[in-house]
C-alpha cells in the first residue's frame, strides 16, 4: 500500500511538471532546439575534412551529455525549485504528506522525459547526416539516466532556497 502511494506521488509531481512546461512553450521549444543547433553546429564545425558521418558520430555523445542534458537538468531542476519557491508552494507541498523523495524524484522522472525527447531528437539529426550509435543501448541509456539523476541532484544542490 505504502510503495503504492509513494508511486502515486512520483507520477503526480512528474505530471505537474511536464503540464506547467507544456503550458510554457518556450521552455520545450528551447529544450528540443538547443540541442539540436549545438549538435549541428559542432558536427559541421569538426567535419572538416573527414566527412559528417565520422564528425557525428563523434559529436553527438558530447553533445547529448554535456550540453544538452546539463543545460536541461541543472538548470531545470534549479528553475523549478526556485520557482516553486516564488509562488509559495514549495513550503506547502514540504508540509504536505508529500515526501521529500517522491518530490525529487518526480522531478528526476520529469527531467527524464525531457531527456528521451533530446536524446530521439539528438541522435535523429545526426542520422540525418550519416552518423550511427556505436555501442551497447542499455549502457547507452544507463549513461543517459545517471547524467540526468546527477545534473538534476545537482540543481537540488545549487538552487537558492
């Protein structure tokens, strides 16, 4: 019963989040764009003369990683506790039978979400150009979910509250 619930909370502050993102367009339209133009810009930049194919190849870990999900994650995580904060709602859901766990990691499930549409959009464009993913999906996607479990730890960290 007691793990049904925690579930419960975890998708309920997930489903917060993505619907106070969606209604803010601008945050998803620069989350989807952002890592695509730096992705192109650093896969034509070191194309040179090797050819996109290899430069994608190259690029787009790097990109997805430390860019992309950083930007994403860190600050996302720090912009909705400071958020949360400014509308005083943060102090009310910390009083609330919500546990503290259940609300960083519906935010963790969020961000993660964010995270798969980056990562389809990342790897999508650099197809386009020829690039291939190289290696193991499931350490692929252990990679993905670790960096965002720490970006967004991080922004716990470093947000002002």
């Amino acid at each position: 019963m007691r793990v049904h619930t925690k579930t419960t909370q975890v998708v309920a502050i997930c489903l917060r989040i993505l619907s106070e993102w969606r209604r803010t367009r601008r945050t998803l339209i620069f989350w989807m764009v952002f890592p695509a133009l730096m992705l192109l810009l650093f896969g034509l930049i070191y194309a040179g003369g090797t050819g996109t194919a290899r430069s994608f190849d190259a690029t787009v870990p790097g990109i997805l990683i430390g860019a992309a999900l950083f930007f994403s994650c860190l600050g996302g995580s720090t912009t909705i506790l400071i958020a949360e904060r400014e509308r005083h709602t943060l102090r009310r859901l910390l009083m609330s039978p919500l546990s503290p766990a259940a609300y960083f990691l519906g935010i963790l499930l969020a961000h993660l979400v964010i995270a798969g549409a980056q990562t389809i959009i990342v790897y999508g464009i650099a197809f386009l150009f020829g690039g291939r993913f190289h290696g193991s999906l499931l350490l692929g996607g252990l990679i993905i979910l670790l960096s965002v479990a720490s970006y967004v730890g991080m922004g716990f960290f470093s947000a002002p509250v």
